[in-house]
C-alpha cells in the first residue's frame, strides 16, 4: 500500500454481555480513510445444536450492515450475512485466521471466536487501486454506523425442538484497519458489497436472475443451499450457468469445474475448512496469491436504463422446498475507462 497504516486496536470496541437474537450498533469514528474492518464474537457453546443450520456456526452474525452518510443520504456500503463474509474472505484473501479456520463448521460445546473482515480497499488490487477503495469516512459528515444482528436460537438449530445454547453471553470486538492519505483530493471510488436471496421452490431451466446495475463487478459469489439445513450443488447436471446481456455471454461455467478454479486460486493451507457450494466468479484474477493493478477484466454492469439491456445469470436449477441461492456481488461505480489498461 502506498500509504501508513494507522490501527489502534487497544482503542476498539467491545460490547459484553450480548445474547442470541440481539443486535449491536457500532460507529465507526472518522479519524482516517478505512481499509478493513474486523468483527470478533467470543461465546462458549454450551449445548450443541440438534440440527446445525446449513452455515453451522459461523451463522452466528447473522448479518451485516455497514451504512454511511455522503451528506445527501444514508446508504449502505456492506449489506450481506456473516458466512458470506467469511466465503468471501477465502476466496479473495486466500485465507482466514487461524482461530477462525478451527472453529468454522463445527457444532459442539465448547469456547468459540470467529473473526468476520468487512473489506473496504479490495484485497487483490494493488497500488493505486486499492487505495482509491479505501472508505473515505474522514470526508463524512458524520459516523458511519455498522449493525451487526446475532442469529437466534431457531436461526442456529433447525430442529423442532431446538438445543443450542450458550454458556454465558457473547462479547464482540471491533477494530479498524486504516490508512493516513497524504494526497490532498485523492481519487477515491464509491463500491458497495451486497447479498440477494433467490429461492427455487421448483426446478428451472433457463431462469434469469437480474445482475446488479450499474456498476463495475470485481466478483460474484454464489452460495448453494439444498435445503434449510443443508448445502449442495443445485445445478442440473451438465447444464452450463452463463452470464449473458443481449444474447452476448460474458461467462459460461459448470459448478464442478469452477470449483476446480477456485481451489487452485487458494493457499495450500487453506485446503480446510472448504466451504461446500461455494462458487465464485472471479472477475479481477483468479489466480494464487497475485494482484491486479488494472480494472480491464472486471464485468461492465452500466447499462443504460432507458435502453431495456439488462445483464442475466441464466441458470439451470434442481429446485425444491428450501433451495435457494444467496448471491455475494462487490461492485465499483463510475467511470473506470481510464484505468483498464490499452495497447
């Protein structure tokens, strides 16, 4: 990064004694630009639940909401739910931390930490990209706040007679990841980070999901479920997903094999916890470990609305009760022309 990092964990925030269900209201100060946020929940488990919830434990941060005041009018900048973070998180950090990586997926009584990351300066593009999607929150007229709701008992165990319980309450930290501009007017880009919901009660062929407009997409996380306590692969077979305008396909995939892409793009030691049916698009770079410091690969979403263009993910589903897909989208508005790069 091109500019310090100024992170003051002593000076977070933590909120004790929070219970199942609750909600907590976090403002974030605006002392410098921020590149990440991190969330920590801290509980011990003292009943296992009957039926784990298709997320296991880390449905525990049920959701997320990152909202900010531009001076014109509230918006939110992060809106999904915490498993999504932490899918996404592996797919575009490589990684997750080490107390994270242990306790994810699991489903018995014992002491607990899972640490959500709210990126803001997107992990794979390097310098000057990356910092012109640092937050700028110091030019803000106010805090912006994050929301964060706990999941119920009923949220965690699926069962009719649900056991989940916790010894004690739930302690959340917060802390914030930031960087000292030292350019006066740095160019800085609006993005947001959003999840949608899109049930299939019944199998489909050749369903069109609406693409989020307008925007710029770096990347597009798709999240499977087969049922309420359980995910799978709900494509047909061999019936090929594509993102298409206009009759024009932009990418066409078999699940199976973009999960091929996605385990090679992966640190060796982030072999587990694999998140099952987690599939990414990956429009920036879908390889190990690098950057881009170029936005020409990304997905261009700036229809125009009067002209009746839309952008589709046509699918090809094995529906049924409970199956849905719950789609991860991170986009980039404005004009990005001059910063793909041309002969």
């Amino acid at each position: 990064m091109w500019f310090t990092k100024r992170t003051k964990p002593v000076s977070g925030f933590t909120s004790t004694g929070n219970v199942l269900g609750g909600t907590v209201e976090i403002p974030i100060t605006r002392e410098f630009p921020v590149e990440a946020l991190f969330v920590q929940l801290s509980f011990t488990v003292g009943t296992a639940m009957a039926t784990a919830n298709a997320d296991s434990i880390q449905n525990i941060l049920k959701s997320v909401d990152l909202q900010v005041f531009d001076g014109v009018k509230p918006r939110s900048v992060v809106k999904c739910s915490g498993p999504a973070l932490l899918e996404y998180q592996v797919q575009t950090w490589f990684n997750l931390d080490r107390v994270t990586a242990a306790n994810v997926n699991t489903n018995t009584a014992a002491a607990k930490t899972l640490t959500y990351v709210i990126p803001c300066s997107h992990p794979q593009l390097s310098d000057p990209l990356g910092s012109a999607l640092l937050l700028p929150v110091h030019l803000m007229p106010s805090n912006p706040t994050l929301t964060l709701q706990l999941a119920s008992q009923a949220d965690m165990d699926t069962n009719a007679t649900p056991t989940f319980a916790l010894t004690g309450t739930i302690t959340v930290t917060c802390w914030v990841a930031r960087r000292q501009v030292s350019v006066v007017k740095w160019p800085y880009l609006e993005w947001d980070l959003m999840e949608n919901i899109q049930p299939f009660p019944q199998t489909v062929t050749e369903f069109q999901i609406e693409m989020p407009t307008p925007g710029s997409i770096t990347g597009h996380l798709m999240r499977c479920y087969t049922g309420v306590a359980t995910r799978g692969d709900i494509q047909t077979a061999l019936s090929p997903w594509r993102i298409e305008s206009l009759g024009v396909v932009f990418r066409q995939w078999l699940n199976t094999q973009l999960q091929v892409e996605n385990d090679l793009s992966r640190a060796a030691d982030n072999a587990s916890p694999n998140f099952v049916a987690s599939f990414y698009n990956d429009f920036l770079t879908d390889k190990t470990g690098m950057e881009t410091g170029d936005f020409g690969s990304v997905l261009d979403a700036n229809v125009p609305v009067t002209s009746g263009a839309r952008i589709y993910l046509v699918t090809s589903v094995t529906g049924g009760a409970g199956v849905q897909m719950k789609m991860l989208t991170h986009r980039v508005y404005g004009d990005l022309s001059r910063l793909k790069f041309v002969r």
